[in-house]
C-alpha cells in the first residue's frame, strides 16, 4: 500500500471524524434544546443511529464516486480533496456556522480535479447540477413545507389538548424522532466519505473501476463517524438548537420528522444532501406555522450566506491544496 494511499484513508478518516461532530447538532439539537434527553444521552443514541444508518444504502457514495468526476484521478488530488474540506470544516464549526460538510466535500473535489487535470471538463456537470446543485436548493425548500405541513397538522389534530398533556407525549415522542433523524443522517453524510475512498481504491488499482462500495469501508465510515458523533457539536447545536425560534416539544418532532423524511428522499435518489440546511429549514417551516415573527430570519439570512459561499470557497481551497501537492509531486 502506497504513502500516498495510506495518506488519503488518515485524511477520510479525519473527515469523517469531523463531520460526525460537526454535524451531531443536526440530529439531537431539538432534543436537546426541549430537555428531552441528557446531551451525552443524545449524543451516544445519536452515534448509534449513525453508524446503523451508515451502512444501509450505497447510492450516495456512488454519486461521489462515479457521478462526479469523469477522469480517474491521481491520489494526491483526492487528498487534496479531503484536506480542503477538513480546512473548511474545522473553521465552519470553530466559528459555529452550521454549513454543509457535503458541499465542502463536493466543491473540494470539483476544485482540485479542475487545478490538477487542468480543465473544467473532466467535472460531470449535469451530475453536479442534478446531484448537488439543485437539490442544494430543492432539499431545503422540502424540510421547510414539511415542517410548515405537520406543524399545522399537528396544530388541528391536538385542538383543545391540555397544553402540558402535550408536551409530555411530544417529549417522549421526540426521542424516537431524534433516532430517525440520526438514521437518516448516517445514511445520507456517512456516504460521502465511502465515496471518496472508493474513487481512492480505484486509482490504486486495489478494486475494478465499475464496483461498489467495499463492505470494510462502509463499516469502517460508520465506525469512524459514530465516534466522531459521540464527542458532540455544542458549537452548532446552539445555533441550530435555539437560534432560530422559540423551540417546544412539538415543534422538536415535528422538525426532526420532516427533515428525516426529507433526508431518506434525497438519499434514495442518491443526492448528497445537507442536514445541516433540512434540520434549519424544517425548523423554520414549523415556527412559521406560529406566525412568521416567530422566526428570527437574520439568523436564517447568515445561514444562508453560508450555504452559498460554502461550494465557491471550498472549490478555491481545494483548488489550491491540489496545486501545493503537486508543487511536491
């Protein structure tokens, strides 16, 4: 096994270590934030669910491995790829930005496959455009109907319910929806990294160019991100958590339900998907069913910018790191 090769799977290791604490506020704040569960009880249920949901499905990961990019690319532009989403990563959540990790895994890989083969042509676009680009806006728009949906569903159905009868049922309740928001967290984002160390065997020469994901690296990818997961993402959790609107029992279940659902849609249409976005959007679908003043929209507006700038910037970073590596090779 080649320096090279073992440097790509440290670097997806680091990667998926990070977006499992990266993204845990994905799946628990809610929970959390409304004293469901105890944060490490979250976070250990959450890690759980993570590595389960990680190993059910593989259209995802062969989004990124072969929907993508149309060239087979040499092993220090995929660590370069991998670096460039770990810088960008690391200083999304040290500045408590709930950006995506697939999208700074996606922009990377665009922008180092364009510095090191020297085109914009090697990169499927129409892959890019149907994969990434518009479910970029689509899987948001999604959670935020849903949740808007079910919370007024949710609003008709338990007309005249004792207010503190209904928190308590939504306080258990949350806590099978939190796990579902896991699952399909670790079926969707576990998938990235899977696909990138697959498009990393191909190169070497160690599997076929027309095979699926190894079994050992979709266990080893949901290892890995079920522990990152266990050391937790108070940075985030509190801006997804509580940083958007007055959160409630109710509403907890209700976001969690609508943005798993809208996750495992995207998931089986092989769409790396941001949980971090549908988690955010659902939330705010569900506090606008109380009245739009309800939403603190700055807050969504910064998270926004985030979203946008996130693919660009990360396609730059990436870019760049290529360029560096290949100074040396």
């Amino acid at each position: 096994m080649s320096v090279l090769l073992v440097s790509v799977l440290i670097a997806a290791s680091v990667f998926e270590f990070i977006n499992g604490f990266h993204d845990t506020a994905n799946a628990i704040a809610t929970t959390v934030y409304t004293r469901a569960l105890p944060v490490r009880v979250a976070i250990l249920c959450s890690a759980g669910m993570n590595f389960l949901g990680a190993l059910m499905s593989e259209s995802v990961a062969l989004t990124i491995s072969k929907g993508l990019v149309g060239v087979q690319l040499d092993l220090y532009v995929i660590l370069a790829t991998l670096i460039g989403a770990i810088i960008w990563n690391l200083f999304t959540w040290w500045n408590a930005i709930p950006s995506s990790s697939s999208h700074a895994l996606i922009g990377s890989l665009i922008g180092a496959t364009i510095v090191a083969t020297g085109s914009p042509a090697n990169v499927l676009w129409q892959g890019v455009m149907s994969k990434v680009i518009i479910p970029i806006f689509t899987s948001p728009l999604i959670g935020f109907v849903l949740g808007y949906v079910f919370m007024r569903l949710l609003y008709e159905v338990c007309a005249g319910v004792q207010l503190s009868r209904a928190n308590f049922v939504f306080h258990k309740a949350q806590i099978v929806s939190s796990m579902f928001m896991a699952y399909s967290h670790g079926n969707n984002d576990a998938q990235k990294t899977m696909g990138i160390i697959t498009i990393a065997l191909i190169s070497a020469g160690l599997i076929p160019a027309d095979s699926g994901v190894p079994m050992w690296v979709k266990i080893f990818c949901a290892t890995v991100m079920a522990l990152g997961t266990s050391i937790g993402g108070q940075r985030i959790m509190k801006t997804v958590g509580s940083g958007v609107t007055k959160l409630d029992p109710s509403i907890g279940f209700v976001t969690q339900c609508a943005s798993g659902i809208a996750i495992e849609a995207m998931t089986a249409l092989g769409a790396p998907v941001s949980t971090t976005q549908v988690i955010t959007t659902s939330i705010m679908g569900a506090g606008t069913s109380r009245g739009a003043k309800k939403v603190k929209w700055g807050i969504g507006y910064q998270m926004l910018i985030a979203w946008i700038i996130t693919l660009p910037v990360t396609m730059m970073i990436g870019g760049l790191v290529a360029f560096l590596i290949g100074l040396f090779l």
